[in-house]
C-alpha cells in the first residue's frame, strides 16, 4: 500500500490553517491540509467565498479579511482536502485521515492543528428543545446561506458575540425580541487595568458600536438567576425568574444562546498534548511555546484552539507555527526562521490587545451551576443536573468515574457539549478549583467513523507482516 | 413564511438565492440554495426537529450548526445518521429526518 508523504500536514481550514498552508507551501514545503467542512474559512470566514458582494458588509467585523486569505489559499500549491478529518496520529507523525469514506496513511514531517474554537454548552432548562441553537449556529446559516429566523427570536446569554449578532440581524432585517443578559456584575479594578489595551486594539471602536447601537434599539433584560426555554415539542418561550420572585415570559420561535467560546481541543488531547487551564478564559488550552508548539514534538497548534485569541490572531499563530515547523524539517535555517517570524510574532502581540478586558468583561456565567435539576447536562445521552450532581457528591472530583457511571461524555460529541458543565459542577460540589479536576480525557478517533472503513482499511499487514511500526 | 405543508418554517434567506437545486425533503420537492448545507436548507424548509434522541426519545434539532454538537443527523441518500451541518445540497438528493441515531450501516 502506498503512503502518501507531506512535509506538513494542517489539520483546519480556518484563518490559523490556510496562513500556515499559504506560509507552508511559500517556502517550498510540500504541503497538505485535510478540513472536515466543504468550503475553507473554519467559522469565522464560512461562506465569504460564495456570499454576494453586498452582502459581505453587512456581517462586519473583517469578514471580507477572509476572502483574501482564501485567494491566497487557492492560488497556493496546497494539497486540500474537504471533508476530511484526522483519525489518529502515530508517534512518528504517521497520520491516518479519512477522506469520503477511505481511510488513508500519510507520513508527515510535521503537523499543524488548527481545530479552532466552538461555543461553551449553555445548560438552561429546555435548552434541547429543537428550535434553540448557539449564537455562532445563527451566524453559521446566515453567512452559509443567508438563513436568519423568521418568527419571534430571544437571545439568553452572555458574551461579546451577543452585541455583535445583534448588529448583525439589524443590518439583516432580523428582529430580535428580547436580550436576556445573564453577564454577572464587572468586577471594575480589573477591567480598569486591561482598559488600555482595549482602547488601544481595534476591538474598541468597533466594539463600542456594536454595543452601544444593540442596547438602544433591543429590549435588554439583566437576569443573574433562573432563567428557563418553554417548549414541548420545539421551543415556545423563555422565562426570566428574578429575585424578587416575580417572572417575564417572552414568546419565541427561535432562542440563541451564548455563553463565550472554548478551544476544540478534544484532538490534541488525544494526540497527548499538555493541556493548561486559562484562568481569564475560564478553559482548558494546549500549552505551546512561542513557536506554537506543543508538548508533543513536530505537533503545532495555531490558531483558537490554543487558546482564544481571535480570527487575525490565528493567522498570525499559523504562521509563527509554520515557520518553525520548516525550521525543523531543515528548510530553513533557526536564523532564518528568526527573521522572518519578527513581524508576525510583533502582529500576534498586538492582535491579542484587548483580549484580557473583553474577557474580563463577558467572564462566563456557567449556566450549569445553577440549573434545576431537570436541566440536561449531556445532550448525547439526556443525562440530568441532578443525576450528574449525585454521582459527583458520591465520587467527587474524578471525572473518568463519572463517565463510566453515568455514560456523561460517551456519546457521538465525545463530551464536547458536556465536559465543561461537568467539570464546573465538580469544581462548584467538590469545592476545588477548576484546573483541580483536570483536562477530559481524550482517544483517537475524535470523530466517529463506520467500523467498515477501519475493516477495509489496508495497512500493507501482506507485505511487511508484524512490522506496523518501525 | 408557508412551506408546501402549509406550516410555517422558522427560517428564512434575507438574500435571495441566485443558484437553486431540487432536492427530496422527506419526500416532499423542496428548492434549496446551492450555498445550503442539508441543515440550512431543512431549516428554511420548515424542519426543526431532525431526530429524536436514543436515550429520551425526545425531538432534537441543530444545535451548534458546525459539526461539533450531534444533533442534526439526518438520513441522505439511504445512509443514516450523517451530520447535516457538513453535507452541501447537491441536486436530487433525498433525505429523511430520523428516528434515532447510530442506527447501524448496511455497509
């Protein structure tokens, strides 16, 4: 059998892993980059390839940014592949991909994973109604297929996504009914001390307007406690219980939820990456060194998934990792790789600004920890608050025991809707903090696949019998 | 906005779709978008709940519309339990909303 040899395999078709891709194959190294979506862009840029010119404007924020990357992108010789994704990798960086149905083995040099980010699950009671999604879903059909609600639309949530997908319907002809904003109380000092480099960054001004325009043209209601999705079938409204214990009702057709972004790093910790908890990001990352790599030598990760740092960030990271990984496959010399990461290392600085104070402002308010006990903690499996919170006061702060006793984290999401509640509501029972109940475990493969293709799959068992790794 | 069913969808396009395809929504003749992917298109169409849940039986429908959430599975072409989010509509496609999940392959 035969397998195929890439210097670089890139593992994510967002801004992080096109700009390694482009950087990658500028320099004269043989370049593949696998992506589980049909068009490139990761999320962020999903559909800017394909969206009418007028349209563009109208989602703000440097979404036209990515259409140049994507020119750059296709105008570089890069072997991609949609559709794809990264079933394991062997210590020797043999890589096995499946690509429409077909497993495959390729070598690699070295490799990039730039898996980007995706919303933290936002457990409130009747949050599995159909008809309820993320903040980034809606912003997912809109800039996909130009697909917004049509009916009565509440967002319940907290984080900067909320003020800019209001923006966003207004520019769309959405309307949004109500913003439930469940942002706890800001804690000034902080924010006072990261100020500056928010006003410094370009999220200031832009930020300022979307929030600013949000608040006065969309009913905003403060929630700090319960509040509920009302549906039997799909969603039919939400209910805000105050303090006081009097209650709003808001009908709706359609309920968005938002409650920050988390890295994707369920493949670099089956990879065996050394996983870091954030303390301002209230999430687990992988820890990388300058050059954005991590524990695990040859593996970069560039990008969201190394922690939240924004669309013109990860370009910046993707490059940085790029440049090294020539470095260490003698492409380049250290001196040159020095050189030519000096302004991209300088760009990534700064694109980090203001980070610190949007993070600080929109900390998550971890719906978990005060849900009813009826509330769904895993989706996959309808595990419940109260059966999960029973298990943890039985067996606190072990979280591969709560897998095996309850089934939380065994289902086709391998635990990414699940995990962080999970570990919150440890930390919250146990009384410990979070980086004490440790990173979820994580094995290959990280997306489900038919057992037909690993049977069919042929390793070359007839030629070199007993020899599967040199 | 009434689909062919005379319910109302949820969802609808604020740009009109330029390139169109045909294809089979649990039967019925619906005309997408070329730029859907099978989700948005079952949205627009008036589909909410895709599958019902293996462990409650209870409905559930896209929930994070990138792949990561498992939701959406949905039967295209005969094969089941395929994510929706990552599927493009191509023309004369047939897909069926499901009863459960992992609902084993032939093949």
């Amino acid at each position: 059998m035969s397998i195929n040899s890439v210097d670089v395999l890139v593992v994510g078709a967002g801004p992080a892993g096109l700009s390694a891709a482009i950087e990658l194959s500028k320099r004269g190294a043989t370049t593949m980059l696998i992506d589980e979506q049909a068009q490139p862009g990761g999320q962020i840029y999903r559909g800017v390839e394909l969206c009418g010119e007028s349209d563009r404007k109208l989602f703000g924020y440097g979404y036209v940014r990515g259409r140049k990357i994507i020119e750059d992108f296709r105008q570089s010789p890069i072997d991609y592949k949609t559709r794809t994704v990264l079933v394991s990798i062997e210590s020797n960086h043999v890589a096995d991909i499946f690509e429409n149905g077909v497993l495959k083995r390729v070598q690699a040099g070295a490799i990039i994973i730039a898996t980007g980010a995706y919303e933290r699950p936002v457990p409130i009671k009747g949050w599995t109604l159909p008809g309820v999604m993320t903040i980034g879903a809606a912003q997912i059909a809109a800039k996909q297929a130009s697909v917004i609600p049509s009916g009565r639309t509440v967002i319940v949530g907290n984080g900067a996504l909320l003020w800019l997908l209001a923006w966003q319907y207004r520019n769309f002809g959405a309307s949004i009914d109500a913003i439930i904003d469940l942002g706890g109380r800001k804690q000034i000092s902080k924010l006072l001390r990261d100020f500056w480099g928010f006003a410094a960054s370009s999220y200031f001004l832009d930020g300022a307007k979307y929030y600013a325009l949000s608040r006065v043209s969309t009913r905003v209601i403060t929630a700090r406690d319960q509040v509920e999705i009302l549906g039997d079938t799909r969603v039919e409204g939400v209910v805000v219980m105050q303090k006081n214990g009097k209650y709003q009702k808001f009908a709706a057709d359609t309920v968005l939820l938002h409650d920050g972004i988390l890295p994707n790093t369920n493949l670099l910790g089956a990879i065996g990456c050394e996983m870091l908890w954030s303390l301002s990001q209230c999430s687990w990352r992988p820890k990388v060194n300058i050059w954005q790599e991590t524990s695990v030598s040859g593996v970069f990760a560039a990008g969201d998934n190394a922690g939240i740092d924004g669309a013109i960030a990860a370009e910046y990271s993707g490059r940085i990792a790029a440049l090294d990984a020539l470095r260490q496959l003698q492409i380049l010399t250290s001196q040159e790789r020095d050189t030519l990461a000096q302004p991209w290392i300088r760009q990534r600085s700064r694109a980090r600004w203001g980070r610190n104070f949007i993070d600080a402002y929109f900390s998550p308010s971890n719906t978990v920890k005060t849900a009813s006990d009826a509330t769904i903690v895993c989706r996959c499996e309808a595990i419940t608050h109260e059966s999960v919170s029973a298990h943890i006061q039985q067996e606190p702060r072990r979280l591969a025991h709560l897998k095996s006793m309850t089934r939380c984290g065994m289902g086709p999401c391998q635990g990414r809707m699940c995990s962080p509640s999970v570990a919150a509501l440890t930390a919250q029972i146990s009384d410990v903090h979070p980086y004490q109940v440790g990173p979820p475990s994580h094995r290959f493969p990280v997306s489900p696949l038919p057992l037909a293709a690993l049977a069919k799959f042929d390793v070359g068992l007839s030629q070199d019998a007993g020899k599967l790794h040199e | 906005m009434k689909n062919d069913t005379g319910t109302t969808a949820t969802f609808k396009r604020f740009s009109p779709c330029n390139n169109t395809v045909t294809i089979f929504v649990n039967g019925r003749e619906i005309v997408a978008s070329g730029r859907d992917t099978v989700a948005t298109c079952l949205l627009v169409a008036g589909e909410l709940a895709f599958q019902y849940n293996k462990a409650s039986g209870e409905p559930r429908g896209p929930y994070c519309m990138m792949g990561v959430c498992f939701e959406c599975l949905v039967t295209i072409d005969g094969v089941p339990d395929l994510q929706a989010c990552l599927v493009p509509v191509e023309p004369g496609m047939r897909i069926e909303t499901q009863k459960g999940v992992l609902q084993g392959r032939d093949t």
